[in-house]
C-alpha cells in the first residue's frame, strides 16, 4: 500500500536517498509516486501518476536538497490521478500520508467556511488544510499537531515539512512510522526496508506520537507536546535485497523456496518431544479464536481443521475485519491468535486492539520481525519465510500453516491425546519436508498443461471436504488475484444446493481429496459435475484411477503436512495460468502487498 520515506541531512543530495526509498517500497502496490524537497527557501514538488521511474524522469537533473519527502500512493479517496497523487501543499505546509481521515468530510466543509479550496479529492489535501488551519491559529507547529491529533478521525502516518523551517515532522496513529538515525542525516520511513541502505539504526513512533528530525536531531513528543525517551532499535534481519535469483518472477522463486522456508520455521520444534513443548502450552483454554485477513486467514481455516480434530478443542476463525465490529464473546478461556505475513495488516491490528482492551490473552503467527503486531501482541511465534516480495502470499502461508500445525502437535500430546510414538512419525516427516515437496515443486509440465487448459476460461471452481475445503479457499484466492479469472471455492457438497446451475460444458472444476474418511464423498461430487459437463482436476494421496478426472499425485503423509503438500500445486497452477494470461503476476492490479488501512 502507500510508502513513505523523508531525509533531512547537512550536505547530502538527499533525492537519490528518497528515490531509492520509494523504489523499494514498490513491491508494496501504488498507483502514483510524488515527491518534494525545498532548496533555497524553494518549495517543488513532483507528482506522476504511474511508476517511481517515471517520478525519477520528471525530477530535474541537478535536482539538489538537504530536505525532502516522498510518497507511492495507492488510492483511497479520490480516482488515481496526479493531482489526488502526494505530496499535498496548502499554505506553508506540505504532506505526504499514509491511512484515511475518516471524518475528512466535515473537516473539509469547516476548512471551506473558513475559505479554504481543495483541488483534489483527496483526504490527504484536507489533513493538510486542517494542519494549515492550526498552524496559522496557534503560530505554532507544535500547538497545530496537538490539535490536529484531538481532531482527526481515523489513521494517518504523515511527514510534513513547513515552506520555512529545516525540519521534518512526522505524526502517528493507525499506520506504521519509524524514525531511522544516521550520522548528520536523518530519514523517516513507513517501513524499515526503504532506509536499510542508509541506517540500521531507528525509534518506531507509536499511535497519538509525533516528532520533529533535523539533520542532528530526533525528538519525540506524545499528544500533549511532552518529549518521551524512546529505545534506538538495531535492525537485525539480513540488509541485503531480495533478488529473483534465476526465477522469471518473485512469486515462483517464493514458491520454489517453500522447501527451506517451511524447514527453518519449525526446526527450533521438531528435533524432540522437548522441542516441540517449547512452543506455548495451550492446555488452559477452552477456545481458541484465529484472526486473520485473505490467505492468512485461510491457514487459520486449514489450523481449525487441525485443532478441532486432533486436539479436541474448539476454535473459531474470523475475519479481521468483521471481528472488530461484532460480538466476541472474549474471557480468559479463549486465546486468540493473529496469524500475519506483514504484522501491520491494519484489520488485523485493530482486532489485536480489541482483545487487549479486553484484557485476554493472544499469540502472534507473524512473519515480518518488530512489526506492529510483532510488538503489540502478548506472544509473537515468527515464521521464518523471509522477504516475500510478490503480493500473492505463498511461502508466508505454508509457514503459518506448518508452525500452527507444530503447535496443535504440542497441544494433542500436553492433552495426551496423541502418544509419544505418533509424533515422533510426524515431526520426522516435517524433518524430510524438503525431499517429500521435491516432487511436487518439480511437477511443472502436468502444472503448466493444465494452465493451458484453464487460461482462457471465464469461470473456476474448487472444492473440498473439511480440511481440503479449507485448501480450496486459498486454491481460488491464489488464482483469481493473480490471474484475473473468476474463480470461487464451495464446500464440496454445496454445490448441488445452488452453484451447479453455474456448471456447462468444459468448466473447470478442481478438487482435492486428501482425507480418507470422506474422500469417496469428494469423488462422488466431482462425478456429479462431470456429468454436466464439468473437467475435473484432482489433488489425492490415493491410488484413484478414473479418465474422466486429471489427478495431480501428491505422497501419503499426515493430515498436518497435508495443507503444505496440496496447496503447493494450487500455487503453481495458478503461477502459470497468470503467466500465460500475461499478467503481472508479482504486482497484480489493485493489489498492495500490506493492507494499512481498513
Ligand atoms: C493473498 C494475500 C493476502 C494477505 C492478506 C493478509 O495472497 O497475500 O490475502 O494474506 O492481505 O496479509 P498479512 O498476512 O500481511 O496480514
């Protein structure tokens, strides 16, 4: 979603700096770039609708500053066009802003009475108006963030700069902000990443927090103008930018490493028994409550299966963005766990908020180490899947679902419910996951013959049975939103209650069986589509032979490896449709790869 990034600095052309920040917030997902930076007591400012190269072409050459701010946009409030695009200036203020003024309507009509005119339709323009407002009232800055703070609904992470003064200002709530701390310069970024090359070294801002950088100094205010002391972090992850390596595109690379990534996730847990109960004793609650958004929150449906069936104990899966508005029923017997690639997901976030209002108890399933839900969450357990830089989610996924199944494994011995013997079989099989996926990341040309037969289609089916209903979900998810094909998923045996009216000659309808107890049901509703018409497509562990349906093979292995194994192939067909289609399968339209505003 939007990037920001801002640098103060005493002799450094900090443009470049900027520039290259943008650059690597991309993967993110925008639609216009914009930047400003004051030269001389000189305000300019540089928008496009479109890419950070075709920023970087409209910026002048000698182009040169000790002060600026930058920003990829990814539209809320108003079409995508240069004039809603950021940086917005009215008076002496100019801003770049993450999130959505919630209440910006009546600010806006306020702001008019008072003789304001706004040029675009954005939320962002009257944030700055309203900072205006404030500024010219109190002639103060300070005096005019407190207020604006008092004032505004909703989230906003904002850099500002005034026409007159060599500082940066920087104000949270609701969207991630950090402050990173060089050696006679300074920079802010939305995300660490885009200032990596430069510091190591940053203070994260909290909600209701804001600041003011210059090129010597940092200091750190909460809303009512008092300076708080806040701990430098140290950067700890790898420096180094995620390259494609010899992979076309991101996704496939993210793919083909999900051999290693699943590995490293679970080794801290998989030597012993004792390993294993390292991971959270759970035996107290009577619920578990999974919270999550898209594919993360298809690995909690995947862990509910596991959960429900193996451990005997209850638990429900929410949306993030329905759970922060419903009934949630919360008491110290339910633990609910957040399962998040990024750690900011602002739904996410918002629903964490929720139950630590409520005082109860939860568990980070979080790839992405000091993000906001990382650091706000009672427990953080950390996949190990490094950078994933496509936006559709792959290797995140199989490492969520491997460390939940980890933690359902601890959770049915503590309940003595699987014995010593029948773990040690499964975790030896976690510990062969790189030979048992060999086959199947290998698989290409049955995946690709199949793109071939489902690119040019209109309409996709998947469906399953309990666990592999919950594998279809995210199957149809992977393939839609890379490949623009409309596909939806449907418990297997729901079809014939409505959506086989939808089923004609030659639609693609896939499956996956992976569950004996109810596999010839499965098999049963795919011979009911076929009969209508219906190219059937089959993920099995069983020795099934059938023409009518194409199988896709996958090895015997225990329901908790099940998810990996099954959803890989989903991947992968969904990788090559998309790329037959010619899409851009690493940035798809419309998509951002961290979802920060509701
Ligand atoms: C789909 C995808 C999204 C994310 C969702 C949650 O491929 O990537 O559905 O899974 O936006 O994001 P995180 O996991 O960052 O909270």
């Amino acid at each position: 979603m939007c990037g920001i990034v801002g640098s103060i600095s005493t002799k450094t052309n900090i443009i470049p700096i900027l520039l290259d920040g943008l650059k690597t917030l991309e993967y993110r997902g925008y639609d216009s770039a914009g930047l400003s930076y004051i030269k001389d007591g000189n305000l300019t400012i540089n928008k496009v609708k479109g890419r950070v190269k075709d920023l970087e072409k409209n910026i002048k050459k000698d182009a040169f500053s000790n002060i600026g701010i930058a920003h990829t946009r990814w539209a809320t409030h108003g079409k995508v066009n240069e004039i809603n695009a950021h940086p917005h200036h009215v008076g002496k203020i100019t801003i770049v802003h993450n999130g959505i003024i919630e209440n910006f309507n009546k600010l806006k009509h306020k702001l008019e009475d008072k003789g304001y005119k706004f040029k675009s339709e954005s939320d962002t323009e009257i944030a700055t108006g309203l900072l205006d407002y404030y500024y010219n009232k109190y002639q103060s800055i300070d005096k005019a963030i407190q207020k604006f703070i008092k004032k505004v609904d909703g989230s906003y992470a904002i850099c500002l700069i005034l026409d007159n003064e060599d500082a940066i200002y920087v104000i949270k709530k609701d969207s991630p902000l950090i402050i990173g701390k060089g050696k006679d310069e300074n920079y802010i970024a939305s995300d660490v990443p885009a200032i990596l090359k430069y510091t190591k070294n940053y203070y994260i801002l909290e909600d209701y927090e804001y600041g003011k950088v210059t090129n010597e100094k940092i200091t750190i205010y909460d809303k009512d103008g008092n300076i708080i002391k806040k701990e430098l972090k140290e950067y700890q992850g790898s420096t180094r930018t995620s390259d494609k390596g010899i992979y076309e595109h991101y996704m496939l690379k993210e793919i083909m490493e999900q051999n290693t990534t699943i590995r490293k996730t679970i080794d801290p847990y998989i030597s012993s028994i004792n390993d294993l109960l390292k991971l959270p004793d759970l035996t107290k609650y009577e619920r578990i409550d999974i919270i999550a958004c898209g594919t993360a929150m298809y690995a909690g449906l995947a862990a509910k299966y596991l959960f429900e069936e193996y451990t005997n104990t209850k638990c429900e899966v929410f949306l993030a963005s329905e759970y922060r508005y419903q009934n949630n029923f919360l008491n110290d017997k339910v633990l609910s766990i957040f399962i998040s690639q990024s750690g900011e997901t602002a739904d996410t976030l918002a629903a964490l908020k929720k139950v630590k209002e409520n005082k109860c108890d939860s568990l980070g399933i979080v790839n992405v180490k000091e993000s906001s839900i990382a650091r706000n969450i009672d427990k953080v357990l950390y996949t190990e899947a490094g950078t994933e830089i496509a936006v559709a989610s792959t290797k995140a996924y199989t490492a969520q679902v491997a460390l939940l199944s980890t933690l359902i494994l601890a959770h049915a011995y503590r309940k003595q419910i699987f014995k010593e013997e029948k773990i040690i079989k499964i975790l030896e099989e976690f510990k062969n996951i790189d030979q048992i996926l060999k086959p199947i990341l290998e698989n290409t040309d049955l995946y690709k013959k199949i793109a071939d037969e489902i690119y040019e289609k209109n309409d996709i089916f998947y469906i399953g049975r309990g666990l592999d209903y919950a594998l279809a979900m995210e199957g149809a998810l992977k393939l839609k939103e890379i490949s623009y094909i409309h596909s939806e998923a449907y418990a297997a045996g729901e079809l014939k209650h409505g959506t086989i009216s939808l089923i004609t000659q030659g639609t693609p309808v896939f499956a996956s069986a992976t569950n004996k107890k109810i596999n010839s049901k499965t098999i049963s509703n795919l011979k009911e589509v076929i009969s209508r018409g219906a190219k059937c497509y089959l993920i099995t562990d069983e020795d099934f032979k059938d023409n009518s349906i194409q199988l896709i093979k996958i090895k015997k292995v225990s329901m908790f490896l099940k998810p990996i194994l099954t959803v890989i192939p989903y991947q992968l067909i969904a990788y090559y449709t998309a790329k037959l289609k010619g899409c851009d399968i690493d940035k798809p339209r419309n998509l951002a790869k961290s979802v920060t505003v509701e």
